[in-house]
C-alpha cells in the first residue's frame, strides 16, 4: 500500500508532514479493513492535532484568510471546522437549559431565513440550534433535538408574536412562561407610526397642502432622548400641528411608559386603557396595533411576571454577531456552512484536548 501524507501544524514557517504506510488486513467476515491511527481519522489528510488550531483561527479570521495564512484550502479549513463542531455538539450539555429565545435572521438571496434558537440565561448565552427556512415544521425539529423531557423542564420562552412559534412553544413547552419579545413590540408600533407619517405626506401632497411632514421620519420614530439638536428642533415645530401623524407620534410615547411599570397588575391596567384611547384614535395602522395588543395581553404581562429579567435584548445581540459571521463570509451558499460557522461561532461548544497547546 502507498505512503499516505498527513498534515501537521507548520513549524516556523515550513510544513510538516508525516508519511506512514498504512497496513490493510483480509478479514473472511468483514472484507479489507485499514488501520486506524490515533492522530488521523478515515480518509482525512489533516492530523487531529492540526485541526483544533485551523478551526481556532477560523473563528476569528474569515475561512479564506485563515487557508492563506496556514497555507492549505478552504476545504481543509472546512473539514476542521466540521470536526470540531461535530465533536462539540456531540459532547456539550443541555440539561441545564431553561431559558431559550427563538428568532429569525435574513440569510442568502431573496426571502430566506434561518430559525436561530438561543440558551439566554444569566450564566450562559449561546447558540442551541440552527433550522432552515421560517417555518413551523422546521422550528418542530428544535423541540425534536432536545426532546419531550428536556421541552417540559423550560421555565421560559422569548419570542416574538408569529402566530406558529407560540403555537409550537404552549403545544411542548406546557410549563414555560412565553415572553413576548419587547423589540418587536416597539417595532411594530414604530411602523405603524410610519405608515401613518406616509400616507398623510402623500395625502397633504395632493391636495396641495404645506409638505409640513417633509423630512421628518425620524424625528417622530426615535425617542427623545436620541435625537439630534437638528431634530429636537424640527419636532419642536411639527407638534404645532394637528396632524394625524403627531397624535399618533404622542400615543407611541405614551405606549413606551408600560415597560416602566413593575407590576403585572398595574401595566394590565395601564394597557388597558391606552388600547382604549388608540382604538377611539380613527388612526387604522394604530387601531390595527392596538388590537394585536389586546389579542397578545397575557403574553405581553409575562415580561413583568418574569420580573424582567428576560428581553430580547440578548437575541438581538446574538443575532448581530450571527449577522456578523455571515458578513465576514460575504454570505454562504449552502445550509450546511452556515450551520457550521453560526455553531463554530455561538454554540460555545466544547473542545477535543491535546496534550500541547499550539496556538
């Protein structure tokens, strides 16, 4: 049988490499077998002892730029990162979860996203599972991979008001609490102030009024406090008027003083009563909103039942650094890949051990 040649970590510089001639053994039962050797496995060129510093600088370096700097390929740089990540889902542990938080990122061309689903506790932030696409059957694998056992210890779920995830979550999480997430909340509030800022520019446009609207989209959806002198100025100005735009601009900073409050009773009450005051609005993007708040109540109350100790807050830093992962790639094009650099990345998987530390 030939040599075979094995990578090792370069030196100064130079490669190394170990040449061994592998020996094949004739089995009656079995056929030919190979020899396995303990710093190689199956029909890789990488030794094990090369791939824990390969894939170490491949999450800090982009993967093209950490095979220049090594000297070898992509898909060398691709095999390590697989081996460990594999090795590191195979031995981290899970049944200590008992906070999660699902969400989505945009990911390749058109309408594509990833179901990112997160350990969010105060000890350990990291990424527990990666789905295709944003759907239900694919956030029903997660309840699949952790298992009925594990789903039923879950003390509490952030997520955002998608009908399918709090389905998924009330049918195999019975005793989580579901927390609805805040940033999207103020998201949803925040566009249906723009839509009403739009459509009454266009209105006044038309009808030949002062463009009194004119430049001033962001005055009205930042909070005070963010705004720049320029804008404190020209909002200053625009609540002069008596536009359908500024009362609605007044209830989307009336709506922010229900995350102050502290008791589930009281913010019950207090939302309430401005779901009363927007329905009574005529303001239809914020009549809409102020229903889907009403259908969401209980789910809202138990950020406060929780004592606010979960927000999307962390999702939302993790989706960054997800966002930053596919960026520093310019984009994957396969499932597979991005599964690999987001649990490489976040998972916070353990490691294999060596004897020596090359990096």
């Amino acid at each position: 049988m030939p040599q075979r040649r094995f990578e090792f970590i370069p030196v100064w510089g130079f490669a190394v490499e170990l040449l061994y001639r592998m020996r094949r053994v004739q089995c009656g039962s079995c056929g030919v077998k190979v020899e396995q050797v303990p710093w190689a496995a199956g029909k890789h060129t990488l030794t094990r002892a090369y791939r824990l510093p390969l894939a170490h600088w491949a999450r800090k370096l982009s993967w093209p730029e950490t095979a220049r700097s090594f000297r070898t390929s992509w898909e060398k740089v691709c095999h390590a990162v697989a081996y460990v990540v594999q090795w590191g889902l195979e031995c981290r542990e899970l049944a200590s979860v008992k906070v999660i938080g699902v969400d989505e990122i945009a990911y390749g061309r058109g309408h594509q996203y990833l179901t990112l689903v997160y350990q969010i506790e105060s000890g350990c932030t990291r990424l527990l599972w990666v789905g295709k696409e944003r759907t239900s059957e694919s956030f029903a694998k997660f309840f699949v991979m952790i298992g009925q056992e594990l789903a039923a210890k879950i003390a509490f779920v952030c997520s955002d008001m998608w009908k399918p995830y709090l389905d998924l979550i009330a049918k195999h999480c019975p005793n989580a609490l579901s927390i609805l997430d805040r940033f999207h909340v103020v998201a949803k509030m925040n566009l249906a102030l723009d839509d009403v800022r739009a459509a009454e520019a266009r209105r006044m446009a038309q009808e030949g009024y002062e463009p009194a609207l004119k430049k001033s989209r962001w005055c009205l959806l930042k909070r005070p406090e963010n705004l720049t002198g320029k804008q404190r100025i020209r909002l200053r100005d625009l609540l002069r008027y008596n536009l359908q735009s500024v009362r609605a601009y007044l209830l989307k900073e009336e709506f922010q003083q229900f995350w102050d409050y502290a008791s589930p009773t009281w913010a019950g009450k207090f939302i309430d009563q401005w779901c009363t005051k927007a329905l009574r609005s005529r303001i239809d993007p914020v009549k809409k909103f102020a229903r889907t708040v009403r259908t969401h109540r209980e789910l809202l109350l138990n950020y406060f039942r929780a004592r606010k100790q979960f927000s999307s807050g962390v999702i939302e830093g993790l989706n960054n650094k997800a966002k930053v992962t596919m960026r520093k790639a310019y984009g994957y094009r396969t499932f597979r890949i991005a599964e690999l650099s987001l649990f490489h990345v976040l998972g916070k998987l353990p490691e294999p051990k060596l004897a020596h530390d090359f990096y």
